[in-house]
C-alpha cells in the first residue's frame, strides 16, 4: 500500500509488525509535489508527527515536523497553503508554500 511504497522510498525499514509505522490522513497532490503525514507510534514522543514533502516522482525533497500529533491535510491551489488539523492547539494551521 502507500505506507509501504513511502517507506519504501526513504529507506526505512518496516519492523517485522509494522503497523506502529504509518502514514496518516489522504496524500496531498499538487501540480508538482506531494505531502504526506508521517507518524511512528511506537516514537518516545507520541505527539510528533512529520509533513514529508516528495516531488512528483516519490524522491524525498524535505520534512517539517510536528509537536502536535496531525491528523490530516488540505491544500489550496489559490493560496499556494498546505493546511493541516491536528490533536494539539491550535488544532489548524498552515504553511505557505
């Protein structure tokens, strides 16, 4: 599926159960890259999340990292915003990009 296919893609290895590692909410698609949250439950800190950012082709461009455990993400083609929910407060947010 498209968690093995991320992993996959930065070289991370799955654990015999896997199922501690997963990518959380719908990819986001844009003209030229995609988003996708990456989150490991079995992390020292529960809340940290990361936004992995690939180009079109699945090669790894860069993360931005949560203290806030996110939950899923929008994206506004107007706005050039990446939008995110999240279990923490502010529970929305954005990053223009």
């Amino acid at each position: 599926g498209f968690t093995g296919y991320i992993f996959k893609q930065f070289g991370i290895s799955l654990k015999a159960s896997s199922s501690s590692q997963y990518t959380q909410g719908t990819p986001v698609v844009t003209d030229d890259r995609i988003y996708v949250i990456y989150y490991d439950r079995d992390a020292a800190d529960q809340r940290v999340s990361d936004i992995i950012e690939m180009d079109r082709d699945g090669h790894y461009i860069r993360s931005f990292r949560s203290y806030d455990q996110l939950i899923d993400l929008g994206y506004n083609k107007t706005t050039n915003r990446l939008y995110f929910s999240s279990k923490g407060e502010p529970q929305f947010g954005y990053i223009q990009l």
